[in-house]
C-alpha cells in the first residue's frame, strides 16, 4: 500500500528495508515492494537497482516481471527489457525468462502490447517458447475484453445488481 502511492521518501525507506532484512521472506518481500511505485523517477530507481548486482539471480527475473506487471510502470519496464534484452540472457539462465516476459499478458494499451508481441517473435527464447506462447494468448485474451468493456465497465457492474 505504501508503495503503491509513496514517493520517494517511501522508496528509500523500503529500499532500506530490503538491505537489512533479516530473512529470505521480508528481503522478497521488500524488494518486490518496490516493483509498486509509480512515479518515474521511482520506477527507473527501481528497473536500476533489479538489475544491479544488489539483487540475486533467483530473486531478478521475478522482481522484473513484477515491475512489469505494475501498469504505471510498464512502458519503461518493455524499454528496458529491450534495451538491456542481450545482457538479460546472459544474466538469467534460460529458463528464468519466462518470468520476465510472463506478464506481458497484462498488457492491454494497445501499442505496447504490439510492440511486446513483435519483440518477443523476433527474439525467440526457445527453452521457455511454450510459456511465452501463452502469455501472448492470455494477452490477446485480456486485450478484446479491454476492447469489449473500456468506457462501460460501471455500467456492466451496476446491471449485474448486488452480490
């Protein structure tokens, strides 16, 4: 909750939460907190430090995938993941990429969604191609419903009447 609307103050203080966690659970914990935040410069603070030699290997892929999945942060997230893609399979044994590339089923804005698609067919992981297949179904899927209920969804909710 603090992550998702703080600021910096709230970044530096989970930040050093996650240095001086006490266990494998609360450094996760924290670390993947800072995959929450939303402003900016927040966001570039956080894509810099996940792929910092601060951050295991094990623990990488996964906090990359968590920022990816944070809409505010999504866009910056993609241009990085392109960016950075050579040095991202050098880093992370094969395998780990699917949990890097796995939330792009989230992304439904259009143009990112395309541009994630289209990279992700010209940059083929074999090891993990199956599970990349899949995120870019589930994508297509969660992209038509955006289309079907954007601009409606109080409408569609207030007909269903109450629970």
């Amino acid at each position: 909750v603090v992550a998702v609307s703080g600021g910096p103050a709230d970044w530096d203080l989970i930040y050093r939460q996650f240095k001086k966690a006490t266990t494998p659970q609360d450094e996760t914990r924290y670390l993947f907190a800072l995959a929450q935040f939303s402003a900016p410069a927040l966001v570039e603070r956080t894509l810099q430090l996940y792929r910092s030699s601060e951050v295991r290997i094990q623990d990488g892929a996964l906090a990359i995938g968590q920022i990816l999945a944070n809409r505010h942060a999504s866009r910056a997230t993609w241009d990085m993941i392109e960016k950075h893609w050579d040095e991202i399979l050098a880093k992370y044994p094969k395998v780990m990429v699917q949990y890097i590339t796995s939330p792009i089923s989230s992304i439904v804005e259009e143009e990112l969604a395309g541009r994630t698609v289209a990279w992700l067919d010209t940059h083929p992981v074999e090891e993990v191609a199956r599970q990349i297949d899949q995120a870019k179904e589930f994508q297509r899927v969660n992209r038509a419903f955006a289309r079907r209920v954007t601009g409606q969804m109080a409408t569609l909710l207030e007909a269903s009447g109450p629970a």
